[in-house]
C-alpha cells in the first residue's frame, strides 16, 4: 500500500462545513490514497466515500480515523459493508503517556475455573499490583467466552481465545 500523501482533518471547521455541503466536489479534489481523521464529525460523507470507493477499486484508497466510532453514529447511513476494515485501539498505557516505552513492566497471571468474572476475582493481582510502584498488567484466565476488560490494566481472557 502507499503511503498517505494526503491528510485532512474535520477538525478544521471550514473544511468539516465544505465536507458536509458539497460532499462529491470535497471527495473529487482529494489525491489518494488520503487519510481522512475525525470523520466522525461528517457522518453523511460515507456514501460519497461508497460511491467513490465503488467506482475505483483500489484497496488502501482511504484511511478513516476518528475518536468515536463512525459506524454507530445516526447520521451515518452506509456500513461500507465489503469496503472496510476496521481497527480497534487500546488506549495508550500510563508507561506510553510517560514516554517510557522501554521500562520493564511486570506481569501478574491469575487462573479460574469458572464460565464468570467479576472485579472481585482479580483480589490477588490487585494486592500485587498495589505492592510494586512499576506498571503491572493482571491478566485472568477463565473458561468464559468474552474478553472482558476491567480498567486499564486489569483483563480477563477466556481460555479458549488461544485455541
């Protein structure tokens, strides 16, 4: 895939209101492959986006990015259903936030024989977790099915993710 020669931002005003009233003519003066952020903000574009992607088949044309998910917005009328991959990210850690991605981080590993979790069952992790001033992540494993986040750094995963 390119690289993105091209970046437009909806948190311009100027060009979130030209976006929003003439979709096709905004859509038609881009170079791709464009990464467009805070598309979120101009939920109806994503049917010119369609059309657009429809009438030239050229997969990495368009990099949507965004603080929300556009997908669940009212005003978002197409699903680009065959026409999107979609990304999910974690928030950063508290060891990205403070600019110290290399610092070792310690690991806490917990297992349950049980189908359900609740805050509860991380009692030990969190003991340990509060002991050591260093980041530590606590992760249980269980026979659930869903992964379940409990804050940042608390996570349970079902044994079966792995198989």
């Amino acid at each position: 895939m390119e690289k993105f020669k091209n970046y437009k931002t909806f948190d311009d005003g100027e060009l979130r209101l030209y976006a929003k009233e003439n979709p096709k003519a905004f859509l038609k003066n881009l170079e791709l492959p464009i990464c467009i952020d805070e598309v979120q903000k101009v939920p109806t574009i994503l049917e010119y986006i369609k059309i657009q992607i429809d009438t030239n088949r050229k997969n990495g044309s368009f990099l949507l990015t965004g603080s929300s998910n556009i997908l669940d917005h009212k005003d978002s009328k197409d699903s680009l259903a065959g026409r999107l991959c979609e990304l999910k990210l974690l928030p950063l850690s508290s060891k990205e936030k403070n600019d110290k991605p290399n610092e070792n981080i310690y690991l806490a590993i917990e297992v349950k024989q049980s189908s359900s979790v609740k805050k509860d069952d991380f009692k030990h992790i969190i003991d340990f977790q509060n002991r050591y001033e260093k980041e530590c992540l606590g992760i249980l494993f269980y026979n659930g099915d869903m992964i379940m986040e409990f804050s940042e750094n608390l996570i349970a995963i079902p044994f079966g993710f792995f198989l």
